[in-house]
DNA sequence: TGACTGCGCGCC
DNA sequence: AGGGCGCGCAGTCA
C-alpha cells in the first residue's frame, strides 16, 4: 500500500511525501531514510492533487482529518483510507502498551492539543500554539518545542507530520500485541473520515413532520421567549393546586419550595420524586416537565439551528469520550428523542436501513473474556434469555439487570444479589470486569482490548489517598478515600467493556464503509450511535446494504477477537421513517 | 455581563 | 442503582 504524508503549508499549499513500502505485507512503511518523494503542490490545487492520487486508494497521512477533509469533501473528493495523526497521537501518547515509547515519555507538544494549529509563518508559530494547547497542560516544555521549530533544525521539528508518524509507528512496533494497536488507529482513523462524510451528508430530516409533532404536543409555535399554549395551560395547572399564583415551574428553587409549601415531602424536583407522591400537582408537573424539556432541547430554536435544507448535521467528535466512543459539539445528536425520531425521514425513493447491535457489551465481554459459558450464551440472538435458560438467573429479566450490574459496577438492590450467581456460572467474565475494578481503585491505568487506556485519577484523588492513609487520618477521611476508589474502581470496570465495545463498533462502521462504496446507487451512512448505524440508500438497494451491514459485523467480529465463538448479533430494519425501527 | 457549577433529563 | 455523555436552565460570583 502507498502511504502519502499530506504537510500543509501555511499559503494553502502542501508537500506530499511519498513513503517506501514496508518490508512486510505492505501495512507498515519503511521510513528509515525518509519520504522517497516530495512533491510540493500550490494552494488551490491540493485537492485535484489527491483526487489524482486517490484512485490507487493509499493511506493518506494527515494531521488532523477534522480539519483537513471536510474541504475535500466540499470539492468532491473523498478518501478511502487515512491516518488522522492528532486521533493516533493521542491514543499512542497514552496507551499502557507504549509506555516506554519516545512518542510517551517526550513532554506534551502541539500533537497533544484537543485541535491541530493552523499551519502560519514561522514567527507566529509560538502565539498560535499556546493558543491551541490545553490550559491544563503546563508551558515550560511547549517553549522548547516551539524554540526548535523556529531555531533549532537538527532536532525535531514538533509539526513535521513525517517525523510524528515515525514516531507513532515506532511506538506501536514497539508494543507487545503490534497489531492490535495497529488496528485500532486505522478504525479510529477511518472513523474521523465517516464522521467528516456524515456532517457532509447530512442525516434526512423533515422539518415539517418535526413541526407537526411539536404543534400536536405543545400548540403553535409562540413568540420567541414565550411558554406554547399547552405549556401555559399546564403550569396555570400547577400554580392553581399548589396554590401558588407567580411560580415559575421552570425554576427549580421556586418549585421545591411551593411543593413544600403544599406539603409534599420531596427533597428535590426530580421525576422521579415527584411522581411517588400523591397530590393533584402530580400528573400536571410531569407533563410539563415532559414538554418542556422537549422544547429546550429539540423544539423550534433547534429546528432552526441545526436542520437546513432538510439535513441534520451535528458535529460528531471522533474519540470525544474517554473510552473511545463518540461524542457531538452541537446538535445533541446522542439523545434524539423518541418523540421525534418520525421526523428523520428518507428521501423519495429512498429508504433508511437501521441496525443496532443487540446486547453489545456482554457480548463484548464474553469475546474478551474468553468466557466459555458465557460465549455459549452469546451465540443466539438474545443473550440475556440464554442466560435465564442456562440456570445462572431466573429470568430474562434478571439476567439483563445482572449483567448491565456487572458491567457498571452495582452495589445495592436486585442487581447487586445476582452477583454471586454470575460469578459462579460465568467466572472470567465476572473475573475480568471484577479485576478492572480493583486495578482502578488502586489507581491503576486499564486498558481496552485493542489498547486504549483509561486516564489516571486526577490529584485530588491521590490527595485523598495520601490523607486517609497519614497519621492524622480520622474515620472521614477514610471512608472519603474508600468512596473515591470504588468510585474510580467503576469507572475503569466500564471503561474496559464500553471501550471494546466502541472499539467493535469503529471496527463494523469501518468494513461497513468499504462495502457500500462498491454497492449502486452511492448508499451511504448517515448516523452513528455508539452501537447503532443508519444508511439513506435507493429503495430498491435496501437488501443489499442490510446484507452489507450484517457482513460487517461478522468482519468486526473476527478482526478483533479471531474466530471466537460470539456472535455480534443485530436487529436491522428497512424502514422509510426513524420511528419504525426498533 | 460573562464564566462557571449543579441540577435534571434523556440517549446508549 | 451502577458507567459514559450533551444540553439548557437557574443560580452564583466576579
């Protein structure tokens, strides 16, 4: 495979360095004695630049594909394989498997930043980076970074993207299990081109049908700053019972206290606090409470901003949470209500294809875990109910709370009392999750099945370590540390199966991605939910692609875990609306 | 006025 | 209940 390293300049241009094949099976580029060829390209004509490259589909090495691809995209070039040097970066940085690595020991430097500086002249380069880098991380080490781009040519320069990818590959060679780390920059990477492509896309959103829903629920749309009529009426509900004509049942100091007033015995205006009284206010407040959480986060004001030309477009950011799934910087993409999901509607003539993986993290666990028992549940397609046949619950039910208990970390209640069974039936994987817990609350970094590490506990963790443990400790202070570690402890027992799981997702969107571009008719993906996919494709295609989005799935499978015996089992449904899926 | 925090909600 | 998020609001403080 040809790797092409894409330097940008600061004029709009670029230099595209043509990398040696590595010596075996091609995935890995020789870089000992640098970039066979580097050709510098004006600006303006970077993009028919790659498009020409682009038809022998090399790995195109970019700083930050965020940045980089969204005006390829706009020109009409897509990619089909990269290395997102800023994601790579950061998971090489702090991965447990590279630990020794020159890549993880140097100090921080602009490869560190949450976003690439624009490239500028070499005398504006200090300002700019400080600018980019995190405020948490401290300065000293920044100044001699920045020192040797400007002066010091023999060292490293710190934004030369060749000498950050020898570094990157470096590192992973140097792991114990290369490939696996090897995969995972090449799923996160193309998972920085999947998020680019669907905010280029766009996902089908009706506006109207949106409207018509908020209409039906809240009345006619009101003047901008004022409750919609149904609101209204239900908080002249709500002051009349609690006797409290000025309230604002918006506000939740006002709220607490008139429902004190009235005499319920609430510490809070929670639901679910709310609806374990009995009082007339109650049916009115969760109604209100209801719709107008539907108004503030998904009513007009959001129409307006975040669906145009009916497209909905959030801003997915790739490796945005700590375990590896996906976040959103706008548009909320992550809680699309139910209530609205009628609104995302696929074109005329097209249809939507939605599949969600079933039951993933256990199944997750399972595969990691090398749970025999375990992985004989996961080959069907309902695991909890073959956990419930098997004997090690009484129900489907059970099974479910035991299993999301385990991952999670219950202490308390119906959950935590089927432990002991889980254990017994299903020790490594009970064992694995178990393990991870108490890794954490000793402050130990875990890992994920291809490599991500979860972060260290910040200083006041440690702090209150060191005060529980000192001579002057009293019962508060250990119970505060005792507190903190198992909260840490659950945090790193999730982290290891939410981020293998993210892990299988990237891994199934990626072989996803592959397979529709070979299908008619350009289907092609339009959402992406931690273990949920959809595809807009020409009606007459659909079959196609739902056969395309199991095969995917299998691939996912095999690539991480080999042919374990797990099967990654999905509900796909053809649908023309969001809202008939599932 | 703007930055920040906590609350409450709803998604996986 | 227990993990991970984003967002809008209200309240606080500078």
């Amino acid at each position: 495979m040809r790797w092409i390293v894409v330097e940008h300049r600061p004029d709009g241009g670029a230099v595209l360095h043509e990398l040696a094949p590595g010596p075996a099976r091609g995935e890995v580029p020789d870089l000992s004695h640098g970039p066979t060829a580097s050709v510098p390209v004006g600006p303006g004509e970077l993009a028919r630049a790659i498009a020409a490259r682009e038809v022998d589909r090399p790995r195109w090495v970019l700083d930050d594909v965020a940045l980089r691809y969204p005006p390829l995209l706009a020109a009409g070039v897509r990619l089909d394989r990269c290395h997102d040097l800023r994601l790579c970066h950061a998971i090489v940085r702090t991965s447990a498997a590279c630990a020794q690595s020159a890549l993880a020991t140097a100090p921080a430097g602009p490869w560190d930043a949450r976003h690439m500086p624009e490239p500028v002249a070499a005398d504006e380069v200090q300002a700019t980076l400080f600018d980019a880098l995190d405020a948490a991380d401290p300065a000293p080490e920044q100044q001699a970074l920045v020192g040797g781009r400007a002066t010091r040519g023999a060292e490293r320069d710190p934004l030369d993207p060749v000498a950050e990818l020898a570094a990157q590959l470096d590192a992973v060679a140097g792991a114990p299990q290369p490939g696996r780390l090897q995969l995972l920059l090449a799923a996160e990477s193309t998972g920085a081109l999947i998020a680019a492509e669907m905010a280029h896309d766009g996902m089908p959103w009706d506006a109207a049908e949106h409207d018509r829903v908020l209409r039906e629920l809240l009345g006619p749309r009101p003047a901008p700053g004022a409750r919609p009529a149904r609101l209204e009426e239900l908080a002249a509900r709500i002051r009349r019972s609690l006797d409290a004509p000025g309230l604002n049942p918006d506000s939740q100091q006002d709220l607490l206290h008139a429902l004190r007033r009235a005499g319920l015995d609430v510490a809070s205006t929670r639901k679910h606090e709310i609806a374990a009284q009995h009082h007339p206010v109650v049916a009115p407040l969760l109604e209100y409470k209801r719709l107008a959480r539907l108004l503030s986060a998904n009513g007009w004001a959001w129409l307006d901003t975040w669906v145009h030309a009916g497209r909905f477009r959030p801003d997915y950011v790739v490796g945005g949470v700590v375990t590896g799934r996906w976040a959103t910087s706008g548009g909320g993409a992550l809680q699309l209500p139910a209530q609205l999901r009628s609104a995302v509607r696929a074109d005329p003539g097209w249809t939507l294809v939605v599949a969600d993986a079933a039951q993933l993290e256990p199944r997750v666990l399972a595969a990691m875990s090398a749970d025999g028992a375990m992985a004989d549940a996961a080959r069907g397609a309902d695991l909890y109910q073959a956990l419930a046949d098997a004997g090690a619950v009484a129900s489907r039910t059970e099974a479910k709370y035991g299993m999301l208990g385990a991952i999670y970390g219950a202490t308390t209640g119906v959950s935590a009392a089927l432990m002991p069974r889980l254990t017994a039936t299903y020790p490594r994987a009970i064992g694995l999750v178990e393990a991870a817990a108490r890794a954490g609350e000793r402050g130990e970094v875990v890992s994920t099945w291809l490599g991500r590490s979860s972060p260290r506990p910040g200083p006041s963790w440690w702090a209150a370590r060191e005060a529980a443990a000192g001579e002057g400790a009293d019962a508060r202070d250990v119970t505060e540390a005792r507190r903190l570690a198992r909260d840490w402890g659950r945090f790193t027992r999730n982290f290891v199966v939410q981020g293998t799981a993210a892990e299988w997702a990237l891994c199934w969107l990626a072989a996803l991605r592959r397979r529709l571009r070979d299908l008619p008719g350009h289907p092609h993906l339009v959402f992406f939910l931690h273990d949920e996919v959809m595809v807009h494709t020409p009606a007459d295609g659909a079959d196609r692609v739902a056969q395309a989005v199991q095969e995917a799935a299998g691939e996912a499978g095999r690539l991480l875990f080999g042919a374990a015996p797990v099967e990654f089992a999905l509900d796909v449904a053809i649908v023309d609306s969001y809202d008939r899926a599932g």
